[in-house]
C-alpha cells in the first residue's frame, strides 16, 4: 500500500456538502481528478458516494436506499448508535470513509486497503435516518495493540464532546477485549487534545472511585488505557508524589478543580450495558488474504 502522506500533495477540494451541511476541506484527499477542484463537492450522507452537483447527488438518493451505515448496530442509547462495519464486507462504503475522512487528516497515512479494518461509526439518529457524527477505524489485528487507527468527528460537530464519546467508546471495545489499547501514533494535535483530555479525567475519576491508594497497573486494567498513557498523564498533571520512598498517586486541589470542571460540561457518556457485541475473531488466512 501507498500512502497519501508519502505523496504529499496539496489541497484539490474546496467544499463538500454532507446531509444538512457544508464544510471546508481541510487537506488533499485522494479522490478521482475529475472530483477534484469543484466549487462543492456533494456527498450522500449514508453511503458516502460522491457527486458533482446537486442535481446528480438528488438523483442518486431516488435510487441509494441506506438511511444508516451498511454495517450491525452494536449500541443504541437515546439517539446514539454505533455500526460496526467490516472493511471486507463494505468495501466501497469503507474507501468512501476513507475519501471523506482524509480530507481532515492531514498526517496520517491512508491505506486504500481498507480490508485489515473494521470501522466503528456513530450516528445520530431521528425520523429521516442515521446521521454519521464520528467514527474510528481498528487493525482487525494491531501488533501494537492499537485500539483505533484513526479517529474523526465530522468537523461540523466537532468540540459537542462526541469525540470524547467515541474514544470512550473504543476503550469500552478493548475492554471487552480483555486488552489494553492505545490510539495509533502519531496523534494529530487535535487528537493528542481529546486524548489527553480523556485520558486525564477518565485517571482522576478512577483514583476517586478507588477511594485508596491505587497503582498505576490497576488503572490501567480498570480503565484499558495502557501503563504508558497511564503513566505519561499522570506525570503531565503531576500526579506523583514521594512518600516514604515510594512513587504514590495524588490529586491535587487543581486536577480536582479541572476535572469536576469537565464533568458538569458533559451531557452524555457510554454505557457499558447498551453495547450488544463481542469481540470479532478471525483466522490467520482471513487476515492475510481478506477472505
Ligand atoms: N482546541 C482545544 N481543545 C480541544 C479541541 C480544540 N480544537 N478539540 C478537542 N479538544 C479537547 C478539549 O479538551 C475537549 O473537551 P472540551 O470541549 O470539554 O474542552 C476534548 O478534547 C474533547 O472534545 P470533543 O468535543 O469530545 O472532541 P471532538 O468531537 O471535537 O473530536 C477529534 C476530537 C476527533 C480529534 C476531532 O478534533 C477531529 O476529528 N479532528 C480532525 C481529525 C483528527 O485529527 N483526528 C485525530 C487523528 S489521530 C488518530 O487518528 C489516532
Ligand atoms: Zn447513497
């Protein structure tokens, strides 16, 4: 696989209209010459195929029947569900994700394959179908034991905290999993943004819920983020303290203040007993030949 990255090309696209809305592109995205360079390109908002005017996206939807992701619901509460889509199975939805999200990653390398990954896609949903809001894509089988490859909010609903929901989301997964996990480097700084800051509540609420002296292995295994994350977060917001001798963990009047802060903002979260699912297996030779 070649990368978009390795190519490095500059920005070809101008506006996309996705559903109800318009946004700039922000990068290159590796979409057909003849796609490139239009005043809007126009983006069916369930099967993400694309379009160059209205007239043919309108046409298109006469005919396009999905009204949500081609995948399973695996999670529903109020009106938020995740799909789980199978980069084998959907290939033209998955590359058309793929397309669409690479116009606001800019560092990242984007594998046309788009087998090795499954796709985890959150939408909103009311009485005209499931909008897509965010999604992340996951190696079927990370040898580093990344828990997400790459991870975007459509930038129209970014900073409304579904990022932080997806993230949630994919820790919730690996948990499930019995594993730790960790996003694929190198972050965006947008990603390192929502990262730090999950990681850093999600460490504060667990040391709180422990009421005692906890280690840094056992926020790790409550939480999945890995001793790496655990550790870099906890040294970020100096949360180390020297007591007889030994490293423990302490918050301070500020960390607390910071965190009871991000919690009264946020509207929602996951639940655990809303996700319908169990952990994908696959055989060595559907790994290596995308049966
Ligand atoms: N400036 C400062 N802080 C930010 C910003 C920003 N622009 N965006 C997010 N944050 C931090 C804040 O602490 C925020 O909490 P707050 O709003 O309560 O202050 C926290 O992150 C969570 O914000 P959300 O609203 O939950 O996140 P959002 O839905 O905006 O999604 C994401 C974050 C996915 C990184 C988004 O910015 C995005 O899609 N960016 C473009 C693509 C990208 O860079 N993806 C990550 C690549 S790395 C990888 O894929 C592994
Ligand atoms: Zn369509």
């Amino acid at each position: 696989t070649q990368s978009v990255s390795e190519i490095a090309r500059v920005k070809n696209l101008n506006r996309l209209s996705i559903g109800r809305h318009e946004v700039d592109a922000w990068y290159f995205s590796p979409y057909p010459q003849e796609f490139a360079h239009l005043p809007v390109l126009y983006i069916c908002e369930f099967c993400l195929a694309y379009f160059p005017s209205q007239f043919m996206l309108t046409r298109h939807r006469k005919r396009c029947t999905l009204l949500s992701p081609p995948g399973n619901e695996i999670y529903r509460h109020e009106d938020l569900s995740f799909f789980e889509i199978d980069g084998k199975k959907q290939l033209s939805y998955c590359r058309n994700l793929s397309l669409l999200s690479k116009c606001f990653l800019d560092h990242k390398t984007l594998y046309y394959d788009v087998t090795p990954f499954m796709y985890y896609v959150m939408c909103q949903r009311d009485s005209t179908g499931c909008h897509l809001i965010a999604y992340f894509s996951k190696e079927k089988e990370s040898a580093e034991n990344y828990n997400v490859a790459c991870i975007l909010t459509l930038p129209q609903h970014q900073r409304h905290g579904y990022g932080r929901l997806v993230i949630e989301f994919s820790y919730l997964l690996s948990q499930r999993e019995g594993k730790l996990g960790s996003p694929e480097k190198p972050l965006s700084d947008l990603g390192l943004l929502g990262y730090r800051a999950y990681w850093a509540e999600k460490i504060v609420e667990t040391v709180l819920a422990a009421g005692e002296e906890i280690s840094v292995d056992e926020i790790a295994q409550a939480t999945s983020i890995t001793h790496a994350d655990v550790m870099n977060t906890c040294t970020t917001l100096q949360l180390f303290k020297h007591y007889k001798g030994q490293h423990i963990i302490c918050l301070s009047d500020a960390v607390l203040e910071r965190y009871e802060k991000s919690k009264a903002k946020r509207r929602r979260r996951i639940f655990k007993e809303y996700l319908n699912w169990r952990p994908p297996s696959f055989t060595r030779d559907q790994l290596r030949f995308g049966w």
